[in-house]
C-alpha cells in the first residue's frame, strides 16, 4: 500500500471523526442550553418576583451542594472526550423556607427532531425542536406535579398509618 492510499484513509477517517466531533458538540449544546433555560425558567415559575434562587444546575449523581455547577453539572463533565450519548444533570430545587433542596436527575436525548427529557423516578417528556417557551411551561408544571405529587403522597400514607415507600427519583440537602 502506497502513501496515497494509506492519506486517503486517513483523510476519510479523520473527517469521520470531525464530523462525530462537531455532533457531540451540538448535542451537548442542545442540552445545555434546555438545561440552563429550565434552571432559570422552573425557578420563575415556582418564585414568581423577589424571592431567593430556587433552582440550580447540579451534578447528576454523587456528592452536590445546592449551587450553580456550570459544565460540572453535566455527565459528561470531565470526560475529555465529549462523547455522542445521552447527557444527564441534576436540577436542584429549593423545597422550603428553611434551606431545603432536593436534587432531580434529567436525562436528555435528541430523538429525530425531538428532545427527549426523562425524569428519573417521574415521566418522559418530548419537545420539539427548537424549544418554545409554551413547551417549557407545560415541563415546569410536570416537575412541580413530579414534586409535590411525592411530599403529598408521602403525607397521606402516613396520615393512614402507612409509610410510603414510593421511589421519588431525588435526593435531599440542607444549607443553612
């Protein structure tokens, strides 16, 4: 096998690479870009105005505090190489006037021209792409249903004499 032949094939390998590159880097962008707006947006539609920061971008699993984590709040987060996958992160959320969060894992997918969001312990949900803010509203009031649906239940089976037991699909910290 000549020279040319052995550039060729490398030339065609590497532009293969370029190419899974530059569609890792726009997965990973779509992803982050709907995690920071539903960071930012999921916090409006809890607070309303004036009140303290209510959600931030947390690890998705292992050791987190509730604060922002920029691009460690990623699962690819250290990876060296972005891979072309699922991307998870954690949201945290702020469930108390007494300093406590609770942590909700998302998975994120690109499935054709959808986003496919799956919450850990709770429902999938698809967008379209690009997002709309109305989609997103309709996501928020899932997490908060996601959320609350868990506290009341947890509630209830105790008020009947019963511990609930139901998987929730988050953990909790507490800041003081």
């Amino acid at each position: 096998m000549d020279d040319a032949a052995r550039k060729s094939r490398f030339s065609q390998m590497a532009a293969s690479a370029e190419r899974y590159g530059e569609l890792s880097f726009e997965n990973y962008s779509q992803i982050r870009s709907f995690a920071e707006r539903a960071s930012e947006g999921f916090c409006a539609f809890l607070r309303g105005q004036g009140e303290a920061p209510c959600a931030h971008l947390v690890p998705p699993d292992g050791p987190w505090v509730p604060a922002p984590h920029r691009s460690g709040a990623f699962s690819v987060s250290g990876a060296g190489f972005l891979p072309l996958e699922p991307i998870a992160f954690g949201l945290a959320v702020r469930v108390s006037n007494t300093g406590d969060w609770l942590r909700l894992t998302l998975t994120c997918a690109k499935q054709g021209p959808e986003l496919e969001v799956s919450v850990s312990g709770g429902r999938s949900y698809s967008f379209d792409l690009p997002l709309r803010d109305e989609q997103l509203q309709e996501f928020f009031q899932l997490l908060f249903d996601h959320i609350k649906g868990w506290f009341d239940d947890e509630s209830d089976h105790y008020e009947n004499g019963a511990y609930g037991g139901r998987g929730m699909g988050f953990d909790f910290a507490h800041v003081d």
